[in-house]
C-alpha cells in the first residue's frame, strides 16, 4: 500500500488479467523486458483498457514483490471492504440462504488466498476475517488467490466475536468446523442460513470462539493424519453446502 492514496502492487498473470474486469482498478502495469513475448494478451488488455504499461528490468519487479511474479507487476487501487451489516444485505438480496465464511486467525497467505478462491467458487456471500493476526488483502494473497480477490465480498473486522455475535442476531446459525466435532459435516442441513467458522492449521478454532458456535462439526478420516489442510477443509465444508442447496438427487 502507498500513502492515502490506497494503492498496492499486485503480481502474477491470473490476479492482473482479473484486475481489468474492473474499471479503473488498475493504474500502471509493469512487464518484465525478458517476459514480452508470453504476455502479449495483457500487453492488449492495457492497450484497450488505456492502462500505461512501463517495461523494465525484472530486478525492478523482484525489488517490490516476493513471490512467482511471472514477470507481471501492477500498481491498483486496494479493494474496498464492507461491513457485517453490507454482508447480510447482500445474502438477502441475492434470494439465497446467508453462506459466510468466517477465519479465526488464519496469517498464511497461501491458505488465505485458496480459501479466497474456494470462495468464490462455491458463491460464497462474503468472507469474514479479523483485522490483526490474519494475513489479509497482502500481494501474496491475491497471486494464491488466483485473482479471486476481485469476486468475494471481504469483511474486515476488529474482532470475529463481534460478527457471530451479529450473524447470529440476525437468524444466520454459525458452525465451527473442527476434527474435534460430533457430527460429520454431511449429517447436517446446511439449507438454511449459515456461516462456517475455521481456524488455523496450528492452533485450530480458539475456544472462545468456538463456544460462541451453534454447532461443532467435523469431516471424517479414514487415514493416520486427523485433519486436512485449511484452505482444503474449507473446500470441502463449501462444496457440501453448495450440493445440499443446489444439487440434491
């Protein structure tokens, strides 16, 4: 980020190409001199989008980002977050039962980002995340992310425990997805309203958190490890609640 202007640099070729589908989200677009030939349709993109695009050497790129930048650099405005109350507007808008997804502290970015993309690929209402000790909107995240950033609401918020608490005001039951939980995921009805809490790989769901859920539940495991990666977990909790309320036999 830089400044009040609230300008970041994102990087990778998925993240960029996504970034053009929104209007005036990117500033500059800078190209690495020895990737030219491969990126010729984001070179066509800038042209018709009128972004500047400024070609330089890779050092340049390496100097501002970390990460497979592909040698794809963008400078964008930083996406805007919504609140709790935007979030619950928006699920009831969309004619459908409230599906958020809540992470308790979750500061990989890599997890982070597929989570993002999980996300937006099962039409998750939005996504809600504590501002300190997660990783957040970081160029990282959006390169995991695949340029998903772009498509999924993001609430950003001082305390989780706020927003179960809200969600649950509102009728929206909150569950907690944990190996410690005593029903398996599909068990459940997942039709109405909801919103699935889930925790870091380390440290899991804190119990704090964890006593403000409706429910804990867990998915089974048949091999000798007891638990799942959590961008992993989160897609199968996600595709589960998408078949229950779209695709039953």
């Amino acid at each position: 980020m830089e400044g009040k202007d609230r300008l970041m640099y994102i990087y990778g070729v998925n993240p960029v190409i996504e970034a053009f589908k929104f209007k005036e989200a990117l500033q500059e677009l800078y190209i690495a001199k020895n990737r030219l030939p491969k990126i010729k349709e984001l070179i066509k993109l800038a042209e018709k989008h009128s972004v500047s695009v400024k070609v330089v050497d890779e050092d340049f790129i390496n100097k501002r980002v970390e990460g497979n930048h592909q040698g794809v650099l963008a400078k964008i405005k930083q996406k805007k977050t919504i609140t709790v109350y935007d979030a619950i507007r928006i699920s009831e808008e969309s004619k459908e039962p409230a599906f958020f997804l809540i992470l308790d502290l979750i500061e990989d970015p890599q997890n982070f980002g597929a989570i993002l993309r999980v996300a937006d690929a099962a039409g998750v209402h939005a996504v809600i995340y504590q501002e300190r000790r997660s990783a957040g909107i970081v160029p990282s995240v959006w390169k995991a992310s695949a340029g998903a950033v772009w498509h999924v609401n993001l609430v950003e918020i001082n305390n989780i425990k706020y927003a179960i608490k809200e969600l649950k005001n509102v009728g929206i039951s909150v569950y907690a997805l944990e190996a410690s939980g005593e029903r398996i995921l599909w068990e459940c009805n997942f039709t109405q309203p909801l919103a699935f809490v889930v925790g870091s790989e380390g440290k899991g769901i804190r119990q704090t958190v964890l006593s403000m859920c409706d429910e804990v539940v867990k998915i089974p495991m048949k091999g000798m490890l007891n638990s799942l990666n959590v961008s992993v977990a989160a897609g199968v909790l996600a595709f589960e609640v998408l078949k229950q309320r779209h695709y039953r036999i």
